[in-house]
C-alpha cells in the first residue's frame, strides 16, 4: 500500500541513533532525560510523502523534529508479504532543520 500525505501533511520514516551516547569533544556525555542514547530529544527523519500545502521540504529530505512532535508510528502492509515500512506523522510547524544530505553519514541509520 502506497500513503500519500494531504493538506500540510508530512509522512516521514524514522533514523535510529547509532554508536550509544554523544560525548562532546571535551569528553562530557550528554546523556538523556531517560539515560539512554534514544532517550528523549530532537529526531531526524526522511520525508517519504508530504501535502499539496508543505513548501519548506519535498520528498527525499531530511527534516530535524523537535522532540515528541511527532505521530506514534504507524506500521504500512507492502505487498502481500508480511513485509512492511513505518511512517510518522510530523508537525510541520516544528521542523527544525532540512537536509538534502543524509544524516546517515553522522551517525544516524535508517
């Protein structure tokens, strides 16, 4: 099944936080509210579909959320296997950031 995003709709997938904790070049590690790497803050995401009504990104960027602006995830049927992706509904006024480069080379992974 194939989503397609309306109004100022943004449907976008999650990267996942790899290599643990930030730690700043003085060596102080940053924890998070709950202590672990993918605790609480800021998230990235590729943007799979957006509205006719959302300007500032397109399909294919990279967008920075403030934290928890976000939908819960929502699992989407591809195909007739039991494979399936998971999308978000973001709040498009809390985009912080867009990026035409993956943030992959960061430390970020799908």
């Amino acid at each position: 099944m194939k989503v397609k995003a309306i109004g100022d709709s943004v449907l976008a997938s999650m990267l996942k936080v790899t290599g643990g904790h930030r730690v700043l070049a003085s060596g102080i590690l940053l924890a998070d509210k709950d202590m672990t790497e993918l605790g609480i803050r800021p998230r990235w995401f590729k943007v799979e579909s957006v509205g006719p009504d959302v300007t500032f990104v397109e399909e294919g960027q990279f967008v920075y959320v403030e934290h928890g602006r976000w939908s819960n995830e929502m699992k989407i049927q591809q195909g007739s296997g039991n494979d399936s992706t998971s999308v978000w509904l973001l709040d498009s006024e809390k985009c912080l950031l867009v990026s035409d480069g993956d943030p992959a080379s960061n430390g970020y992974e799908m």
